[in-house]
DNA sequence: GCAATAACCGAAAAAAGATTCGGTATAGAT
DNA sequence: ATCTATACCGAATCTTTTTTCGGTTATTGC
C-alpha cells in the first residue's frame, strides 16, 4: 500500500476487480480463508513459496479493501488473530473456483510450454 | 518472456491461471479482441494508459502460450496483423465476463476506497 | 525523394512489487 | 533469565514488469 507514481485508470471491470484480488497471492490467501485457514502463519505456511511479510502485506490489503475481516485475540499469547471472508469476500469465491478449475484442467499444457521457455534460454 | 530468477510454483490452478492471464494488460487484451479489435494498433489504442511496447509484448506472450492466433499479411503496406482467440482463448471467456461483471458491480466502491487511500497521503 | 503508416524489436531506465532482515510486543514454558 | 511463539512493522535490497526511446522494414501517397 503506497503510492503509485503512474495514474492507473480504473475505468473497465477488470481492472476494477484486478486491483482488488489481482495480486500475486490475493486469491491464494482468499481460497486459504475460504478453506478455513484463518491465522497469518498458517496461511503462510499453506501458500508454497510465499514470505511471510507478503503475507502480512496482501492480508493488510485485503482488510482495507473490505475484503476480509480481522479479529485478534489479544489478551492470549501467543497472540491469535483470525481472518475471516466478508460477504464482499465471498462474493469473489465464484470467480475463484473457476479460475481454479481452469488452471487445474489446463495445468499440464501450460507447465509444458512454460519448460520449453526454459530449455531454450 | 524473460527469466525469473525466483522459481515460481504452478501447483495450484490459481497459479497455473494466472501464469496464463494474471498479467496487468492480458485480460483486456483479450477481450478487446474478443470484441473484434483484432490489429495491435486497434488493441493499443482501446486501452486507455497502455503503451504500444507492452501491447506488443504481452500478444507475443499470449501467442506463446497459444491463446491467440496470429495473422499477418506481409504483401499489404502498411503491413496488417490480425489476432484472433484460439479455442484455449475462448475458454477463458467466461471467467473474463464474471470478472468484468464483479468489477463492474463493485466499481464504485473500489474506486471510493482507493481515493481514501491516496488522500491520506 | 520524403513523410506516413503498421508491426515489431532491443535496451536502458523507471516503477512496481516481493524478499530479506532486523526489530517490536507479550506471555507462558524451561 | 532465557527461549519460544505469534503478529506485525520499517526499510534496504533485489526482482519483475512497464515505459521510453530509438531503431528496422517495406509500401503507398505526395
């Protein structure tokens, strides 16, 4: 969450939902939520590959943008904060599970080509 | 198509997705021709705030990974390319509409939250 | 001959995004 | 007292993506 140098127009639908679950790891951490995955660490830990800190960054995000609501437990310690999906959240699921389902399909074809990328550097 | 040094994991249909079209630009794209704004040109001038450059790239991509088609007419000048979806392109068709429907629906909530963000600057 | 046009490409530079690392806080267990 | 765990944050650094800019090619129109 900083400032962008070049004014990005959000006057399509796509770039309307891309700037809120086009990211990297939003619709990873949302489907993590989604699966009940609630806690920062164990979403981090579910998500291959991801850092912690970014993390930590998307879910900030994903809070100020309505997307997920948090409820930290503070008086326990460790500390427990969960995350939950708004109804704004779930209203993405949909889009989220075809997304997942097409990749899932076409998953073998694009790891193909993708090799073949890196064979021939 | 340059390489990555961090290796990405496509272990999931989510990233296997948007290896395909999580790009910034890749989506338009692909629903500019799919509402028949088929020469790069056309394509470059139908998004607002994209530069030819990363049209150009991002078709090439997209051609790479065979969701588009590519035809060219070398006798004619000023030479004349036309792309067109393959029926891997066209199977993202409807994730591209419910996308475009979300963002349309939510509009003007993102757009509300993302000025908050830049006033408070 | 010269400008315009369309497609494209390479490379430097800028911007955006992600990682790394070190720090805070706080309580319970050893 | 020290270690562990969880959440979280700031900042430097590094990677990835986009932009900018200057080319090339080959034809049509002036």
């Amino acid at each position: 969450m900083y400032n962008k140098k070049m004014d990005e127009e959000l006057d399509c639908g796509i770039r309307v939902a891309f700037k809120m679950f086009g990211g990297k790891w939003k619709l990873c951490i949302i489907d993590a939520i989604n699966r009940g995955i609630a806690r920062p660490n164990e979403i981090h830990k579910s998500i291959v590959n991801s850092t912690l800190r970014v993390i930590e960054m998307q879910l900030a995000e994903l809070l100020f943008f309505g997307v997920i609501d948090k409820c930290t437990d503070e008086d326990i310690y460790p500390k427990k904060t969960e995350y939950r999906l708004t109804s704004l959240g779930k209203s993405i699921l949909p889009i989220l599970n075809e997304i997942d389902k097409w990749g899932t399909v076409h998953s073998e074809f694009v790891i193909e080509r993708q090799s073949e990328l890196l064979e021939s550097e």
